[in-house]
C-alpha cells in the first residue's frame, strides 16, 4: 500500500500543472537575453554610425562636389594628378550639373560635368552669348573652370566645355544646394537617374513634380479625414454606423463608376496620341478591374455581416469607454510616427554617409571619382536589418503600451476611481520588464519581412526577362505565404504583448497562453469581434475612397500633361497608411479587451468571493452575445433534427 502510494505521488507530481493568471500580481523581468542581444546589434549600428561619419564625406554629402574633387562652398585640398582640383569654392556654393536635361550613368558615373557655381540660372538660357551674359552679370560660370568668360563665344570648342543648350531654369534645392531642374520633363529625368532607376522612377516623378500640388492637398485631405474617422469612432452609434456603412456602399460605387466611366472616355477619345495618355487608359482599366473586385468583395461581406451591426456597435462603445479611461491613447499614433521619422531620416543619413566613403582616385580628363572601400556593402546588409528590426521595435513598444493600459484600466476593481496616468504606468513597466519581449517579439517580424524583401527584389529582377515564367510564379507563391506568416505572427505578437502586460511572463510563455485561453473562449464574441475589426477596416476604406476620387477629379483635367496614375496610387497608399496609423488604436484596444475578458472568465466566477473585473455594461453584453449564440445553436440543432427526421424511414 505504502508503495501504491508513494506511486500516486510520483505520478500526480509529473503531471504538469495549469498555469495560473494573476493579473498585475507578479512582475519580473522578461528575455533580458533577448534585450542583451539588441544592445550588441546596436552597438554595431553605433560603429557603422561613426564609421560613415569619419570614413564617409559628409561635406561632399551636405555641399555637393564637383567632377574635380573640390566640394562646393570649402577651400579644398588639391588631388595628385588632378590639375582644376584644390580650388576655393568659398563663393561657389551651388552644384550645377551642365547637362542636366539628358543625363545618363555610364559605368556608375555620370555623364554630364559638374560644376560649382555661384547661382543658379532661374531663366532659361538658350545661346552661348546668354551663358556669357549671366556669367558677366552674376558672377556665376557655367563653363569649365579653365575656360574664361569672355572665349565662351571665340573659340571653337566651347559648345564642348559649357553647358549643353537650351540651359533650363533651375532653382537651388533649401538642404544640399544643388541646382534643380524647374521643368517637370528634366526635373523627373534628373532626379530618377541620380538614383539610378530611369525607367519606373522617372515616370512617377514626372506625374508627382507636374502635379505637386495636388498631390500635396489629397495628402492633407487623407489625413484630415483620418482624423475625422477617429472621432467618428470615438462617438460611434447605431445611426452612425448605418449612415457610415451607406457612404462607404456610395463611395465604392461611385468610385468604380468613375473609373470605368473615364476608361471609356479614353478608349472614345480619338485625339489621343500622346504616350502619357496611352499609359493613362492602360493604368485605368486596371484601377477599374481591381476596384471593382474589391467592391464585390466587400459588398457581400456587408450584406452577409448587417445582423451584426448592433452588437458592434455595442461592443465599440465598450471599446470608446476604455479609451475614454485615458483619452491621450489617441495621441499613441502621433508620437509614434515622429519617433519613426526621426529614426528614419537618420537611418538615411548614414546611409548616404556609407555611399560616400571612398578613397580619391582620378579617371580620364583629370576628373576625380570616389571608388567605395571595402566591406561597405555588408555593412549596408546590415544596416537594413537594423531598419527593419528597430522599426518594427518602435511599432511593438505602442502595442505593448496601448495593452498595457487597458489591462492596468480593465483589472481594476473600483471603476468609480480610475487608475491615475495608466498611459505612464504602461510605458515604466515596459521600460522597467519587458523590453526583452518586445525585442523578441519584433525580431520574428524581421525574420519574416527580410526573406519577403529578398524574395520581392528577385520577383521584380526576373520580372524583366522573359524566360523566368516559372521562378516568377514560385517566389510570387512564396512572397504570399510570408505575407500570410507576417499577418499571423503580428496577432500572434499582440496577444502575447498582452499577455506579458497581465502576467508578466516572458514572450513564448505567454503566447502559448494566450493561445489556449482564446482557443476556450473562442465561441463567446469571436464573430463580433471579427465584425468590430471588420467596422474599422471599413472606416480605412473611405478615407481611401474618398482621397482617390478627389484625385480623380482634379488630375482628370490635366491628363494630357502627366502620369497620373501612378501618383494616384501613391496618394491612395498614403490614405490607407494614415488611416491605419489613426485607427489601430481601436483595433489594438478591441482585441485586449477580449483577452483581458478571457482572463477574467478563467480566473473568476462572479460569486462574491471571486467578482468579475468587467464593469455591469460589459457583463450585459457579454450575456446578450451568449443570449444570441445560444439561440443560434438551438436552431441549429432543431433544424438538424428536422432533416433528420425527413430522412430517416417511415
């Protein structure tokens, strides 16, 4: 007996135990590894930071240089065999390229001369003798330094050592003083071939310089009605959401209308001979075809999900009521999207640094080129890990602090007295225990996007051949299932965040957790949830839907002048990013409340010595939806019986 019992105990000991939730009980820190490992990746972005600040030119990137070696606006040092090197150019601050309309790259170098100048020509100068005239007016010498002003019209040759006519206006960019082509033709040729992508590049950069205006009004107008979306959802109701639902039905006609309306005006319109209108229509009829794909889709969607409207709506107020606990949440995308612009355009900065490190070496016709050093391209590998990583790092932390709100708001046992700067409690418990988990979190992110980026480089590079028929088709299958794995893994990483905010577990642990938990409480407002989510997606439609058929109207007049599809959809993108950057909030909020009720249901009963921690709205709701999904299932299970019944025997 007494071992029959001492088995027992051995066997019970080796049965694994559930875990517990204790919500905001216990707190330590979690994958301080995992944090230890994102101090030494940044350290080695500190040492390519300093390497490209002391390796790197920055004044050849700041000032501009010319195709001698002397930066523009420095008394230079002259370079061994280059003889117009080592000049001062204190007076000389502007770069002027001298055949800035039709520059090509011919073995990684540009084919026109570059110059200091003085000043830029703001008119057009079309002779020699108008080049003379500005050089005697202004000072400023558009020709090779060697060659005086006054043999510009004398000697035979000077077509060669000037400026290739007509000379276009050009205006001086604020930041690196370079001269900027004025005309939308040049100014697009120009700036694509400095980037090396003439083709693509220089067909969006036509149509966005030619209407710069109107791309920058449609921008303001995505973000104004943006914000106008948030405070729509911030004061949701039934009637809202019904009038909100109808413009979204009339606005995705409507738009689809349009579309297809202006393809048949091009394909009528016989007057048509330009390539920018052909390219115009070509870009429509796939506007159209795409648009009205996914207004079919989100048709039915609609009509198979409007008996759903009023428990979303409910449960968006339950949503607004938490958010109404700490109001500055809504500010969360804010601060958020200027730490990414700061970390960006730092980013970009030592990116350019690196391009420019390189040592002086001096090539045909005594001009100077700066061959790159070694191991700068794994540097550059490397620095975009670090993009990719810190970005996705910066988007974690809003995550982890928004969950950490609402779980310090929901756990909270006198809702009468809300808990005081929750937002600050949530950020000094993530910088204090869990940076670990949002370093770990992000990383599998990175993991995934860098095999995708990779993946779209190859697509894009067979893409331009015309064998490839297959590997085309296998990366694109495979850049699909990482966008799928992508999408899995950022639900996965938000619940574990969440998670981690109300146990305080490290990430794996807790996203096993979570996992099981939503696995037992599946069936009790999944559906509405989905619903809610689906509400707030639809709130990104119109923004986009809105932003694209003002820009429709307004770049329809000018169709004879620009690209304008191509701008078209970068507007739209940029709609559909800012409004996704206004209302995830929501979204974030909406699905920690539903783990933070799950938690609740698993560590409560709601007798009076175990309360629920949801306040008596919730509750109602929460037993109006079970209400529902009962009745639901009874009518299943009549209507099964029924059949059943039909066929069974007489």
């Amino acid at each position: 007996m007494q071992c029959l019992g001492a088995e027992h105990l051995d066997s019970a000991e080796r049965i694994p135990t559930q875990r517990q939730w204790r919500p905001q009980i216990y707190r330590k820190c979690t994958d301080t590894a995992w944090l230890f490992l994102f101090f030494l990746f940044w350290t080695g972005l500190a040492f390519i930071m300093g390497y490209s600040v002391a390796a790197g030119a920055t004044g050849r990137l700041l000032f501009g240089y010319d195709s001698f070696g002397n930066v523009c606006g420095k008394k230079n040092s002259p370079v061994e065999g280059a003889p117009l090197s080592g000049q001062d150019m204190t007076q000389k601050k502007h770069v002027f390229f001298m055949n800035s309309c039709n520059l090509e790259v011919k073995d990684v170098r540009l084919s026109s001369t570059v110059l200091c100048v003085s000043s830029c020509p703001e008119e057009q100068l079309d002779t020699l003798e108008e080049v003379q005239l500005f050089a005697n007016t202004s000072g400023s010498f558009l020709c090779v330094y060697n060659l005086n002003s006054f043999n510009y019209t004398q000697i035979p040759n000077a077509d060669l050592l000037c400026p290739r006519l007509p000379v276009p206006p050009s205006k001086s960019f604020p930041l690196f003083n370079r001269c900027i082509p004025q005309t939308p033709e040049c100014y697009s040729l120009f700036a694509s071939v400095l980037i090396n992508d003439v083709d693509s590049l220089h067909r969006i950069l036509s149509g966005i310089m030619s209407g710069r205006d109107t791309v920058l009004g449609l921008c303001i107008l995505a973000f104004a009605l943006s914000l106008a979306m948030m405070f729509t959802f911030r004061f949701i109701t039934t009637l809202l959401v019904h009038i909100f639902i109808a413009l979204i039905v009339l606005g995705l006609l409507f738009v689809c209308g349009v579309l297809w309306w202006l393809y048949y005006d091009y394909t009528n319109d016989l007057s048509i001979e330009l390539d920018t209108e052909r390219e115009n229509m070509k870009c429509l009829l796939g506007f159209a075809i795409v648009s009205t794909v996914i207004t079919a889709v989100l048709l039915i969607l609609i009509y198979v999900l409007r008996k759903r409207i009023k428990l979303a709506v409910e449960l968006l107020q339950v949503t607004n009521k938490a958010i109404s606990s700490s109001p500055f949440l809504l500010l969360q995308p804010l601060w958020t999207f200027a730490i990414l612009i700061f970390f960006w355009v730092l980013w970009v900065a030592v990116l350019l640094s690196l391009g420019t490190a390189g040592a002086a070496q001096v090539v045909e016709g005594g001009q100077v080129e700066y061959k790159p050093l070694s191991g700068i391209r794994y540097m550059w590998w490397y620095h975009l890990i670090g993009l990719i990583w810190t970005s996705e790092f910066i988007l974690a932390c809003q995550q982890m602090t928004v969950a950490g709100t609402v779980v310090t708001c929901y756990f909270n046992r006198n809702k009468s007295d809300p808990p005081d700067r929750p937002i600050l409690s949530s950020l000094s418990i993530l910088f204090c225990y869990h940076q670990g988990t949002v370093v770990k979190g992000s990383f599998l992110i990175t993991v995934v996007r860098i095999p995708r980026a990779v993946l779209m480089y190859v697509y894009n590079t067979l893409k331009e051949k015309q064998d490839g028929a297959l590997s085309r088709c296998v990366s694109q299958c495979c850049c699909c299932c990482f966008w799928c794995l992508d999408k899995g893994l950022r639900h996965l990483n938000q619940n574990a965040y969440t998670t981690t905010a109300i146990n305080g577990t490290d990430f794996c642990t807790s996203a096993k957790d979570a996992l099981t938990l939503l696995s037992k409480n599946s069936s009790h407002f999944t559906s509405v949830n989905c619903f809610g989510d689906f509400i707030i997606f639809l709130g990104k439609v119109l923004v986009v839907c809105f932003t694209v058929f003002g820009g429709l109207m307004a770049f329809n007049y000018h169709r004879v002048l620009q690209v304008w599809a191509i701008p078209l959809l970068l507007v739209a993108f940029f709609a559909y990013l800012v409004a996704h950057s206004f209302l995830s909030v929501f979204e974030t909020v909406l699905d920690a409340l539903f783990l933070c009720f799950a938690v609740d249901l698993e560590t409560n009963d709601g007798s009076s010595e175990k309360p629920y921690f949801m306040d008596q709205e919730f509750l109602d709701f929460v037993k109006r939806i079970n209400k529902l999904n009962t009745r639901a299932q009874r009518n299943k299970n009549s209507l099964t019986s029924e059949e059943g019944t039909e066929l069974r025997p007489l």
